[in-house]
C-alpha cells in the first residue's frame, strides 16, 4: 500500500496527526535557550614574555619565533596568534572545542620549558602562560573626556552617574 494513500483515505486522522506535530514544534520551540553570546568555554591559553628594553624587532625574532615553533607543534591546536610589542610578547593559542585544557596546558609548560635554550639567556623571567575566556572580553569600551573639567572630577562623574546609569540597563553586567 502505497504511504500517501494512507494519509489520503483518512483526513480527520492526518489533520490530528498535522495538528499534534504543530504544537509539538510549538512548545518546543518554547524551550529553545535564546542567547545573543551562548556561552562557550573556548579552550584559549595566552603566552606573554617580558623583556625589558628589547625593541619588537627584536622579541619578534628571538623571543615570539622561537616560542611559536614549540607552541606550533601541540596538538589541538586550531589557532595561534601573536604579538611583539615593545619589551612584550603575547601568543594566544585556541585550542579546539574537545581539548581538555589542563592536559593543553600542560603541553604548553612542555613546549615552554623546551624553548627555554632559544630563548636570550638574558631574559629576566621565563614566559608565563594563562588560561583565558575570549568571550569574557568586554564587548564595548567608553572613553570620557572634557576639554573643561579635570580628570578626578570626570573619574568621580563617570563612577557616580555614569556607570550606576549603565549597570541599570538590561543585560548589563
């Protein structure tokens, strides 16, 4: 027996069974979680080195290459991203979603500890390594500033007005 036939022969049965499936995808949908940002712990652990002095030439060449060699060869790793500054090196390293992060973090000690020998033999301490939340990044900064007011007078506006007017909004927090 052919299956639209089923349905053909038996209207009130089919139109039942259109109806049951509707409010069924109704209430589900009900108890769908809504979110602008859903939470998602991104397996991230960010690398910084100091190096006092040192231009971003040359933490480039001699603090971030050799860091980003190890740091490359950790499996799990989706992305790495760096940045030499001025005395500063950070690399930000995400992982993918099924890597346990303690066992990443590990690894990043293990990948540290050998580039140790790269590394100047001057650099005051050895690069530290932080587990990170990209999503826990503010989504938006505010500057303040007036030509007429001084600083301590804007700081104590900002904090007294502004800031308890903000806190107040919806989804603020």
């Amino acid at each position: 027996m052919n299956p639209s036939r089923l349905f053909i022969l038996r209207p009130v049965a089919t139109t039942l069974l259109m109806v049951a499936i509707l409010l069924s995808g109704i209430i589900a949908y009900r108890f769908l979680p809504i979110s602008a940002l859903p939470e998602v712990d991104y397996p991230t652990i960010q690398v910084v080195t100091l190096y006092p002095g040192a231009s971003p030439d040359i933490m480039t060449s001699s603090v971030t290459a050799p860091l980003e060699n190890q740091l490359g060869q950790i499996p799990g790793l989706n992305e790495m991203s760096s940045t030499s500054s001025g005395g500063a090196s950070v690399i930000t390293l995400q992982f993918s979603l099924q890597v346990d992060l303690d066992v990443a973090e590990q690894e990043v000690q293990a990948a540290i500890n050998t580039a140790q020998s790269l590394l100047p033999k001057d650099l005051p301490n050895q690069p530290v390594y932080s587990k990170v939340n990209p999503a826990d990044a503010p989504i938006l900064t505010l500057a303040v500033m007036s030509p007429d007011m001084p600083l301590p007078k804007i700081q104590d506006l900002v904090d007294t007005r502004l800031a308890q007017k903000i806190s107040q909004i919806s989804g603020v927090g």
